[in-house]
C-alpha cells in the first residue's frame, strides 16, 4: 500500500512539550506494522527494505488505444512505488470498450478491488447493489468446500495516481494499489473468497479470472452490468442432467428440475400458466398456486429412472416442460373459450383443482400420449375432448374438502378420456 503523510508542523506548534513525537511513533506503526494478509513482497516494501517485484514505477500505455492512460496531478510531492502484479493478457471489446483478460491471484484481486454502492457512493461507475451478508456465508461455505469459480471477476479500475502498464509483448503489469479496481461482476465471490480466505490462508494462492476495464463512466459500468444481471439467464440447476447424464446431488435433483419447470412455466409470456405460480418472496397479489404445491405434484414423477416422465422416455427438461405446457394449454383453451379462465372461477388456479389435473395429466393421459405417440395439443384435445357446457368452476366446488375437490377435477377429465375411446365394434379381436 503506497501511502503519503504530509505534516504541517506549523499548525501544531507540539514540538516543545512531545506531543508531536508520541502522534509521529503511532503513526508509524499504523503504517508499518506487519498484516498477515500482505504478501511478503509488499510488507517488506512497506517497511522500507525494496522488494525485488517493487523496482519499478507504472508508466502506462494501453495497447487499445496506442497512446499513454491520462493521469491525475499527485496530490502529493512523490508518489511511492508499489510491487505489481505482471501477466499475459487477451485483449478484447465489449462494444467499443476495451477489456483485459487475466488470471490472478485471490489475495492479490482482493487487495486492489473494492465495492461502489449505487445511490451510497457518490463516485463515477457506482452501479453496485448493497452486500448480503447470507449470501457471503454462503459463498463462504462454498469455497471452503474446495469450489472455485470459472466465469470472471469484472473489474473497472479508478485509480488516478497509478495504472495498470502493458507492454508490447502482451503482457499487463499491475500496481497492487488497495482499493484501485470497482468490482463490476463478483462483488459477492470476492467478499466470500475473502472470508475464506482468513480463515485459511492459502485460499489466497488461488488463480481466478479477471477481466479488467479501465476508467468506465457510469454508463458504460451500468450496460455492463445491466447485460449481466438482466440480459442473461442463469442456467436451470437440473440441466446438468440432461447434459452429462448424471447428477451431483440425486437427492435434490427431482426437486430442482420442479423448481426450473416452474420457472419456466411461470416466465414466459406465452405460458398458459404466466405468472400463475407464486415464488417464496414475491409481492403480495402475485401468483395464485404456490411454488410448494407445483413442486410436490410433479416431483415424484421426476425421480430418474423409475418416475413416470423416464418411464414414457420424457427425460429432459425441454421434452417435459413441453408436455406440461400443452396439457394446460388444452385445458385453458376450453376454459377462455367458456369466459372462464380469468377470474376466480377457474378451479386450476387454486390447489385443489391444479392437483387434479396433475393426477390426471399423470396416471392416464401421458400413457395414452405415448402409445399415440405425440404429445402435440391436438392429441391431447382429441383424448380430453371437454364440453364446455359441464366445465366444472371453483363456484361448485367451494365449501368441499380438499380431497372431494381435486377427486371431482381428475374425473371430469377422466370421464372425457373415457368418451374419447372407440366404439365396441372398432375394436379388433
């Protein structure tokens, strides 16, 4: 850490009774004490023996540009010369940004990162949300683990008395200046490396990815940003399956897969069940059939290799998302076309009536699907065939248990997969 004290011993006048020597001992000590999370290198600099990494001052050209990064005049006479941090690096652009790509030590991104809060920080490229500290344990608990993290830490540096250097032959030598880099993606990883970090010390020694801007506006940090935390999806937690075949937690895997349908189901516009499904957290009005009940319908029947979506050779989440889609999608055709499907009539919308369906969807029309095979919805209109005139609402089924009711949903759409069936004589023997 380069640091500068300029004293004005005229506005003290301490020397005659030793005030100013007592202030001048503390004050040395804070600086040059020992921190057990320094590198070796930048302690023995700190305390006036030059290390063999801290030899030189940044001088700094970036290549993107073919011309010297503009520095702010010193606020003091000289600046000190700090270890830094060299490695080769990919160059890249964001749009017309241009960024840097490297690998980098845990203790070395920590020490020269720090967070800029949106609407707290009132500094340029302050896009930041506040810190959750369950999610820092969390993360914490993570590495501690033996994870790591394979997507990039984005940093945007800020420093105005140093900069980071490139040379010709591609290589970024970097002042490991505290606090010089905003964190732009990985605000929450890096909190919890650090953690990590004090309580096991080699954590530091750890490679990550970083890719570094330089001097970002605001509204260059802020598409940044917005491109990750908007423009991207996470990827669904069960996907893993359908992608190796094989899963890291059996346990959780049946409930994670219900979970992504759910979301699936409850995102898209074009769903018929669109915001229908209401999420641990979400605002009070939004949602009518609670994740839980979406969950424990379905999630039996997601079990590989014996529930029933691997028994029809449904397996992957596209192929299942789809079934269930066009089950309701019939089901809501019939209901809109009656004038029922919004509002609270609709009995598909409350426990008892989803859990209906779903037994039905489950212990009879999947298997005629298959052995029709075509889970289209006109396959599925041809076997549910439902009149609209004895469409039952959640009016008739009110003041019943729960049971009666979600018995009365499965046999309205049994008795319709009853009348799709032909007739004696179109039977052969």
């Amino acid at each position: 850490m380069g640091i500068s004290l300029i004293i004005d011993l005229g506005a003290f006048s301490l020397l005659e009774n030793g005030i100013f020597s007592i202030i001048l001992k503390e004050v040395r000590h804070a600086l040059f004490r020992r921190k057990p999370s320094q590198p070796r290198e930048k302690r023995d600099f700190m305390a006036g023996t030059e290390s063999k990494k801290a030899v030189e001052k940044i001088t700094s050209v970036d290549p993107a540009k073919k011309k010297p990064v503009p520095k702010a005049a010193s606020k003091t006479a000289k600046l000190n010369v700090l270890p830094t941090f060299s490695t080769a690096f990919l160059m890249t652009k964001f749009g017309d940004i241009p960024t840097y790509t490297f690998s980098m030590k845990v203790r070395d991104v920590v020490t020269i990162s720090y967070v800029a809060v949106r609407g707290k920080d009132d500094e340029v490229g302050a896009v930041q949300r506040p810190l959750s500290i369950r999610r820092i344990n969390d993360i914490k608990s993570y590495i501690m683990d033996g994870n790591t993290f394979f997507n990039s830490f984005i940093l945007n540096w800020t420093d105005e008395n140093y900069s980071p250097a490139f040379a010709a032959s591609a290589v970024i030598k970097i002042p490991l200046q505290t606090a010089a880099a905003q964190v732009i993606d990985g605000q929450h990883r890096l909190a919890g490396l650090e953690q990590a970090m004090e309580a096991d010390p080699a954590i530091g020694d750890r490679d990550i990815l970083v890719t570094l801007c330089v001097g970002l506006t605001t509204k260059q940090a802020a598409r940044i940003f917005l491109n990750i935390n908007t423009e991207q999806r996470p990827v669904p937690k069960s996907l893993i399956f359908d992608l190796f075949g094989e899963v890291i937690d059996d346990e959780n895997h049946a409930t994670n897969r219900a979970t992504d349908l759910a979301r699936e189901l409850n995102d898209d516009p074009t769903s018929p069940l669109y915001k229908l499904l209401k999420f641990p957290g979400s605002p009070r009005g939004q949602g009518y059939i609670e994740l839980s009940t979406f969950v424990a319908s379905i999630k039996d029947h997601l079990k590989p290799p014996t529930g029933t979506f691997y028994t029809y050779k449904l397996k992957t989440l596209d192929t299942q998302r789809q079934a269930v889609w066009n089950f309701f999608r019939c089901i809501r055709d019939y209901y809109s076309n009656a004038k029922i499907w919004d509002g609270n009539k609709n009995p598909f919308i409350k426990a008892a009536g989803f859990n209906g369906a779903m037994d039905f969807f489950f212990d009879s029309l999947i298997k005629r699907c298959a052995e029709k095979g075509s889970f289209s919805i006109k396959t599925m209109k041809d076997f549910i065939s439902l009149d609209t005139e004895g469409l039952i609402t959640w009016d008739q089924l009110q003041g019943q248990d729960g049971k009666t009711a979600r018995k009365k949903i499965r046999d309205l759409l049994e008795s319709n997969l009853l009348n799709s069936l032909p007739d004696q004589e179109h039977y052969e023997f």
